[in-house]
C-alpha cells in the first residue's frame, strides 16, 4: 500500500499491511501515514478492496474505519491521547507528547495544530465518518474515493 508521509509531503512508503513495517516507495498513494520509532499508523483506502472501506492502522493492527471511533484530547501536562474504540471497548489507546509548534507563532490556529498532529487529524476524519449529517457523511464518501483513486504526493 503506498502512502504519503503525513508529516514529509514529498516522502512516499509502502506500507506492508499484514506487518505494519514500511519501506521508501514512490508512486499514487491512496492514503496517508505517520511513522515514528514506536509503529508506522496510517489512514488509508485499498483499491483492490471489493467493497470499498477507510482503513485505520497502527504497526500491525488495523481496523475498518465503519466499524470503529477514534477520539484525541489533551492532557493537562501537554500530552495528547488518541483512543480507537471498536464494539468490545477501547482497542488502543497511545499517549503521546504534544507536537513541538516551535517558536512562538500569533498565526498558530487549529489548521496548524492539525497539520502538526497526524492521530488529531484522524480523529476529525473519523468523527466526520460517524456523523448524522449529510455534510460529513459527504466529507467521508471523498475522502474514501481520493483514497481509492490514488493521488500524487506533495
């Protein structure tokens, strides 16, 4: 599966989804991934899936994204916590620091903070996925068929 590095747009890996190891690629990637020294995680579609599905992973364990909830908050010490929960309870649960903004920035908004933090972003893609309104039932079904199609990193 190749993936464009969420936090490095013009870096592409492949994604070995039976194992979670990823490896430098290039080519149309069909999701996104965030690879850190603890497991690579990604959000993306596969289209070769006969019925068409957003996939969560992290290191070796995925999840498709209808059948599980994704939260993110903010700790008081700066720490962050991304939580997957599926129908037996919390499936995973990462505590993280806060991503470093650098010096001071007045421009510094919540695009930015999204930007900065791959499991935050999925946890708004996730949210909009179960949402009752039409809007993000329509977010979800274009970020599915974007996924699919496959775009250029960058």
């Amino acid at each position: 599966m190749l993936l464009q590095d969420y936090d490095q747009h013009g870096r592409t890996w492949a994604l070995d989804t039976r194992t979670g190891l990823v490896s430098p690629a290039s080519g149309r990637c069909h999701g996104f991934v965030h690879v850190s020294d603890a497991a690579a995680a990604a959000l993306y579609a596969d289209p070769s899936d006969g019925e068409p599905a957003l996939w969560l992973q992290y290191g070796q364990r995925r999840w498709d994204c209808a059948a599980v909830m994704a939260h993110q908050s903010k700790g008081p010490n700066g720490t962050r916590r991304f939580t997957v929960e599926d129908a037996r309870g919390t499936a995973l649960e990462l505590l993280y620091p806060a991503p470093d903004s650098g010096p001071f920035d007045p421009t510094y908004d919540w695009i930015d903070a999204e930007g900065d933090d791959f499991f935050l972003w999925v946890a708004g893609r996730l949210a909009d996925a179960h949402a009752d309104t039409d809007t993000d039932a329509t977010s979800r079904t274009t970020l599915l068929a974007h996924f699919r199609a496959g775009f250029l990193p960058g």
